[in-house]
C-alpha cells in the first residue's frame, strides 16, 4: 500500500484514476491493523485466534500494495525522475513518521510506561520497533532500496529487473533467517529497523511483479477453483500451524522450521485470498454502497490513521486477562471491533482538524502543497 497515493486504472476502478475495491481494502486492512493493536498493545493480550489470523498476512498485504502500486510500466528511470522520488518520500513518509513518532514517545508512551523524556526519545530512535512506527520506517527504506536498483537497472528490460528483484527479495528474506535477536542487537541495524526490511521487502517485489502481469494473474485468482484452493489451504495451515504449535514438536528444530515455513506460506495465501475476496465482490465496494464509501474514505486515508492511531490505542490489560480467560470470540469481536473503529473515528476526526493548517498537514501527514494547490483548483 502506497500510503496516500492515487492508483492507476484498473477493472473495476471509479475515476480519477483510483481503483475502488484498492481503497476498500487497504482501509480494510488498516482497520485490523487498529484491530490488532487494539488487543497487542491496548490489552496487552498476546495470544487470540483472531489476532493470530490477522497477523498471519495484514502486514505483508500492506508491503504488498505498495509495490503494487508503485510500480509504473511506463517509468523512465534517471537521476531527476530517482531524485523527485525520494524526495517525495521524505516529506511524505519519513518526516510525519519521525515528528509524531517523537511526540508519542515523550507523551504517551511516556507517561503510560514511567519512562523519563530523553529516554523516550532515545527508545524511539535505538528500538527496532520504533515504538510502534516501525512500519513507515520500514516502508521508507524499502520505497529507497527500490528507487536505487530500479535506477541502476535503467537501461535493462523489465523482466530482467523482476529477476534481480526477486533474487535480492530471496536474499534478503534468506538473512532475516538469522533470527531478529541477530539484528536487534546491532545498533546500527536496530535504528535502521533492518530485520524488518530484510522480511518484508519480498512482499513489496510480489507487489510489482503482480502489478507488472495483472491482467494474466487477476484472471487466475478469479478462477472459482483456484481460489477456491487458496482459501482452503489458508485455513488447513492456520489450523495445522496452531496444532503444531500446542505439540511435543513445537521446542524441535523440526518443529520451529516447519512452523517457520507455514507461516511464510500463510503469509503469500493470506494476500491472494484478500485480493479475490476483495475484487470479486468491488461492487459492493463501490462508492455508490454505504460500506464501499466508508472503506475507500480510510482506504485513502490509511497514513493519517496510522500514524495518529498509537496516540488513542486504550490501556485496558484487564479486559486482555478476561479475553485470555472466558476464550469468547464472539465477545471479543464486538469489543475489539467497537473499540477499533472508535479509535479510527477520533483519527479521522484529528487528521480533519490537522488539514485545516497547511503547514501541519505537510509536516505531520506528509501532505504536499502541489496537491493542496491542485484541490482547490
């Protein structure tokens, strides 16, 4: 996911160049991701089924559509094209990511741990999780890597640069393998949150790849058979994994490489699955459907709420011990779920009030002033 980015046009897109069920699933997935954080973070409840099957593919989907979207068959690769670029992501990612992510960590999170100020904001810049804002840290660097190869790559075809990015997505997913304790305790690479750009850079190469041939493999997950498989196959390994997990194999090195692979598996299943589901019902996701407007309007506004999301997470470890003891789905859904779109709600609310400001809008939502000018136009 290109976080506040138009897309091109595609089957099923609404004008102005923007594909609708796109927008309706990235504001779906962004919703579980305030889903998820919501139970890890708000009831500091580690274990559930339902966050297990969210992170088992929502944050790979997110890598994923943003080389989806990213890539442009047309794209002329030299130094001002790779410049304009970068530069954009600055402003648009790395900046916004780093002034909130310095404010939350010497007010919220502050205050919620007992922490004392410089040591926030020294947490914040060592942790590889960065307090949370590990994605677009993360999502910059990979957006870098990208730029940089594709611009080496220039004057060679199209399939010859999916080759090279396909290798490095396999070497770097190959020394992720060396475990994130390797990483975490390297400075340099926990400021740089590397691990997390080793693991997911392989998603955000599937993304372009997929964008590159679409129309052939649209056509393929459509297939009722085909997807039919996938989403079987999702479930047999989610189901498979969990009991691997709770058997005597599970402390074996049997047991951790084999459950090691069927997550990675999970991982690429869980993002097919969510694109047919998606596309086969985009007309119930239009703009002209109630819930389709709903989605697209987070679906474009996936940054603000990510970013602003930590500040309104609730600190409710108590609700987390209930969960974990009553083992009530049903029950956790409606909680979890009211609670999520409350915290979305007061995001969207706060980013309105932020855009009234130009300047605040450039800095904490990563807003350029080209595209301010072009609205009001």
């Amino acid at each position: 996911m290109e976080l506040g980015t138009s897309t091109k046009n595609l089957a099923g897109s609404g004008g102005k160049g923007r594909i609708e069920w796109i927008d309706a699933l990235r504001g779906f997935t962004m919703i579980l991701v305030v889903f998820g954080h919501i139970e890890l973070i708000g009831f500091d409840m580690p274990k559930s089924t339902v966050n297990n099957i969210i992170y088992s593919f929502h944050v790979p989907l997110f890598f994923f559509l943003s080389g989806f979207l990213a890539f442009k068959a047309n794209r002329k690769w030299d130094w001002g094209a790779y410049k304009n670029l970068i530069l954009k992501k600055i402003k648009q990612i790395f900046i916004p990511t780093i002034i909130l992510g310095l404010l939350f960590s010497i007010t919220v999170f502050s205050h919620r741990y007992g922490e004392e100020t410089l040591d926030s904001i020294m947490m914040f810049f060592s942790d590889p999780s960065k307090l949370g804002y590990w994605f677009t840290v993360t999502l910059f660097f990979v957006f870098f890597i990208y730029y940089s190869v594709s611009l080496l790559l220039a004057k060679c075809k199209e399939s010859t640069r999916h080759i090279v990015f396909a290798v490095m997505a396999i070497g770097m997913f190959l020394l992720s393998l060396l475990g994130s304790s390797f990483y975490y305790d390297n400075t340099v690479a926990s400021c740089l949150s590397l691990y997390h750009v080793l693991l997911y850079f392989q998603f955000f190469v599937f993304g372009t790849i997929f964008a590159c041939y679409q129309d052939k493999l649209f056509r393929l997950i459509e297939n009722q058979y085909v997807i039919g498989v996938v989403i079987l196959l999702f479930v047999g390994l989610f189901v498979g994994n969990c009991l691997l997990g709770e058997s005597s194999l599970s402390n074996t090195v049997y047991g951790k490489v084999g459950s090691k692979a069927i997550a990675e598996v999970l991982r690429y299943l869980g993002i097919v699955s969510m694109l047919a589901i998606f596309k086969h019902y985009r007309g119930a996701l239009s703009s002209n459907k109630k819930v389709g407007r709903g989605l697209q309007y987070v679906g474009k506004l996936t940054l603000d709420i990510y970013l602003l999301h930590y500040f309104f997470l609730p600190n409710l470890p108590t609700l987390g011990e209930f969960f974990m003891g009553v083992e009530n789905t049903a029950l956790e859904l409606v909680v979890s779920g009211a609670l999520a779109m409350l915290v979305v709600v007061l995001c969207l609310i706060v980013s309105k009030v932020i855009r009234t400001s130009p300047f605040l809008a450039q800095y904490l939502l990563g807003e350029s002033n080209k595209k301010k000018k072009n609205e009001s136009k």
